[in-house]
C-alpha cells in the first residue's frame, strides 16, 4: 500500500510569492491534516479535512488556506509568502481522525524556503 | 487546552544503555497520548499509542511507554539503545472521541543522541 506522497519535496521561493503543496493520502483514506515544522515553534496544526470539508483549523493567517479533493487528495496554498514561512509542511492521512481513534500516517514533507 | 511538555531538548545515551524520553501533558479531557520518532528528512511514524485499557504500552523497534494519570506524564524507554535510534522523539496528546478534540498537540521534540 502506497504511503502519503507530498510534492514537492523541495521548493525555493521569494517573499510575496505564492506557493501550493500537494497531499496524495493513503488510499481509502479520508481525513487528511497539515502541520507546519519549524525549529522554533516546533510541530503547529494548520488544518484538517475530510470528504472535502475543512473540519478544524488551526491558528495561522488567512494567507494559509487548503482544500481537498473528492478523491481525497489535498493541497494547501501559502499567499504572500513571508521569511517566517520557511518551513517543513507536513501532510498526514488517516480514515477518520477523530479524537486519536485513527492513527495518522505522515509524509515526508514538503521544506519550503522563502529569500 | 492541551499542552505536551518534553523534557530536554537533547538527550545523549551509550549504545546498549536504558532510553529514557520525558513527557508530560495537561489536558482538560481524559487523554490519548502518542509517541512519534522523526528521522533526518523524512515525516512522523508511530512508535506507540496509548487510548484506554492497559497503561503499558509497547510499540515498535522495543520501545514502551506507560501512562501514568497521576503525574501526567507518559515518558518513553526502551532498556538498550542502538544506534539506529538516533532520531527526534515527539509526544503528542490528543483528547478522546466525544471530546471535540480531533488534532494532534505535539511537544517541542528531543532529539536522542547514541554513540558508541
């Protein structure tokens, strides 16, 4: 069974630009959730979807946004980008995450850069 | 609020000594906790999870954990180091289904350290 799959797995960009990362989750599977990976602030929830539906977020700016498609597949956009988004992304699958009951499977990630 | 607090930030261990990683949480709701291990480049996988039911845990590659409600906490061993545990360490804390907890809340990471 293929694991989650994000690309790029590695991208440059400047300050102001746009950036869109992709999520291609376990297959069967329904939920799918972002964090972003700093050194500084560590692992932050960004969001969560499932059958298309965003069902939690997290506390970042309007400039983060997501979606997910109906084959479960999700992206997420950064607009704007500023210095302090360089980041890993991370993207992580499960069948219904709700409270821990399904066990979320991760990505390899997508290391964002910003100059 | 939940709140996952790992102490030390770097722990350095001798190949073939005890493993052992500090977690402690604050949670308003009866908690699901987790331990997940992050090699260089690569995402999060599960080393062990604790819902209900016993609170020894065992996961993968010998690690275990146990739960104690008490000193909430749920500090991760494993009684020999390899080398190959050299990674970064996460606890997370997530509440359980009812609770309207549905993400995980991870702590700051330690990174583990072996050497010969």
């Amino acid at each position: 069974k293929a694991g989650v799959t994000q690309t790029p797995r590695y991208l440059i960009k400047t300050r102001g630009q746009q950036v869109t990362l992709s999520c291609s989750p376990i297959s069967g599977h329904r939920s799918v959730s972002w964090y972003q990976q700093t050194p500084g602030q560590g692992l932050q929830f960004l969001f969560e979807y499932f059958s298309e539906t965003q069902r939690n977020k997290g506390n970042f700016p309007g400039r983060f946004s997501g979606r997910q498609f109906s084959n479960s597949r999700s992206e997420m956009n950064v607009s704007t980008l500023e210095l302090g988004d360089s980041a890993l992304y991370l993207c992580a699958s499960s069948f219904d995450f709700r409270g821990g009951t399904g066990e979320l499977f991760f990505g390899e990630g997508s290391r964002l850069t910003v100059l | 609020a939940q709140s996952v607090t790992q102490l030390g930030s770097h722990v350095s261990v001798s190949e073939g000594a005890l493993v052992l990683l500090r977690c402690n949480y604050s949670s308003s709701v009866p908690p699901y906790l987790f331990w997940y291990v992050q090699y260089p480049n690569q995402g999060l996988q599960l080393l062990l999870k604790y819902t209900t039911g016993a609170t020894l845990v065992k996961g993968i590659n010998g690690f275990e954990a146990e739960f104690k409600k008490s000193e909430t906490s749920f500090h991760l061993t494993k009684p020999s180091a390899h080398m190959s545990d050299a990674a970064e360490y996460f606890c997370a804390v997530t509440g359980q289904v009812g609770s309207g907890y549905s993400t995980l809340t991870f702590g700051k990471g330690t990174m583990l350290l072996v050497s010969p």
